[in-house]
C-alpha cells in the first residue's frame, strides 16, 4: 500500500495517515501477513510440498492479490495441468482427478482445470464402460454362450 484508501496521500513510515489521522496498521498487517504467506508457498514450492504450497497460496491471496501470487497461481496450474495431462495419458484417472480437486482449491473457475476436469471425467466413464464389456466379455458372454449352448428338452 502506498497510499492511504481514505484520503488517497502519501504514506510514510506511521500507521497513521499523515493528513487524514487514519489508523492504517489493520491493513499494514494483513499485506505482511500476506507476504509471508506467499514467502511460505514459495518454499513449500521449493521443497515440492505442493498440497501446503496450495494452502498457503490461498491464505496469502485471500489477505491479498498481489501479481506475484497471481502469477505463482498461474504457474502452479500450467505445471498442474501438464502433471494431469501425464497421468491421463498413463490411465491414471483417479491420480488424476485428486490433483485436479487439489488445484481447484486454488482457482476453482479456472477454465483450464475445468476443462481438464470435464475431460477425466469423460475418460472414467469411458473406462468404465470398457471395463464393463470387458466383465461382460470375461463373465456374461461365456454363460449366455452356455445357455444357448444347453439343450432345453421342451425347447422345441
Ligand atoms: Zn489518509
């Protein structure tokens, strides 16, 4: 903050305005308590602690959006959605769809994961379905094949 929000002057080194009076010192906290939230996210970052990464991101951006923690967002969901685009391609769906929940905590409208999200979803069911034919194909086929198979005597 570089000026007061009451009066719009200068702000020197005091937590009062200098020509307004206000108390300045709630707002001065919350952007240092901001600060070292986004100081936090970024070592967790370093230390590929992403989960408490996310959770700090969130606190530091809550008290405030600065374009640095803007950015970091940013950034953790381009690596995020190439990490989710790696496990989908390993048929990994539900890895997948835990760190995409994860991330949504931080954006919950990007478009991005949301898309991504839709697209997992659209790969489970279809896995589900394949895994079906295949328990239909392993399971079903053989007893309908012995049903047909087997001689009714009033069949006729
Ligand atoms: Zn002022």
């Amino acid at each position: 903050m570089q000026r007061c929000p009451c009066c719009n002057a200068r702000i020197r080194d005091s937590a009062l305005c200098s020509r307004c009076r206000a108390d300045l010192s709630a707002i001065i906290e919350t952007e240092k308590a901001a600060g070292f939230w986004l100081f936090k996210a970024i070592q967790y970052r370093k230390e590929s602690h992403i989960e408490k990464c996310i959770d700090a991101l969130c606190f530091s951006l809550r008290l405030k959006k600065t374009t640095l923690a803007i950015n970091l967002c940013d950034f953790l969901i381009q690596q995020s959605s190439q990490d989710v685009l790696g496990l989908l391609e390993k048929k990994q769906i539900i890895p997948a769809k835990q760190q995409l929940y994860t991330m949504r905590r931080l954006y919950p409208f990007s478009e991005q994961l949301q898309q991504l999200n839709g697209f997992a979803d659209y790969l489970l069911v279809n896995s589900q379905k394949s895994s079906l034919s295949d328990w239909a194909e392993n399971h079903l086929n053989p007893i309908l094949q012995f049903l047909k198979n087997k001689q009714y005597p009033n069949a006729d």
